[in-house]
C-alpha cells in the first residue's frame, strides 16, 4: 500500500487507518525510523520487558529451586 502522509510543524506523522489496520498497528506502538538509499524507512520495533530482580525476588527463586531439588530428589528414590 502507498499513501500520502503529513508531518506537521512538530514532527508528527499520522499514518492513516487502513494502512495501520494492514500493518497491525496500534496506539502508542513504536516504530524504528532509519534513512535507506530510497528514503524513510519505518517499520515496527521490537520491545521486550525486563525485570530488575531484588535480593527479596532471588530468595524466592533460590527457595524455589531448593523445593524442586527435594521433589525431585524424592522422585529419583523411587
């Protein structure tokens, strides 16, 4: 699909519905924005969360990898 777009004064580019619909675009999605030899690029980023782990957060994971060690320690004696 081709279209036309508009930046206004601020930058802003608001790409119309039908081709988001076709891109599965969304509201506050990221876009990565890149130069090529043909001109603008835009195409979806791809994000991932991350999870800052406290000392709380690793007793729990280090209790529950001890817990799994005792079943599975009972399970190997049968």
């Amino acid at each position: 699909m081709q279209t036309t777009v508009t930046i206004t004064p601020r930058g802003v580019i608001t790409l119309p519905a039908p081709l988001r619909k076709e891109l599965g675009l969304k509201g506050n999605d990221l876009l990565i924005a890149e130069t090529t030899s043909e001109g603008l690029l835009l195409r979806p980023a791809v994000t991932l969360p991350i999870e800052i782990y406290t000392a709380e957060r690793e007793r729990e994971f280090d209790a529950a990898e001890t817990e799994l060690a005792q079943v599975l320690a009972k399970k190997n004696k049968r």
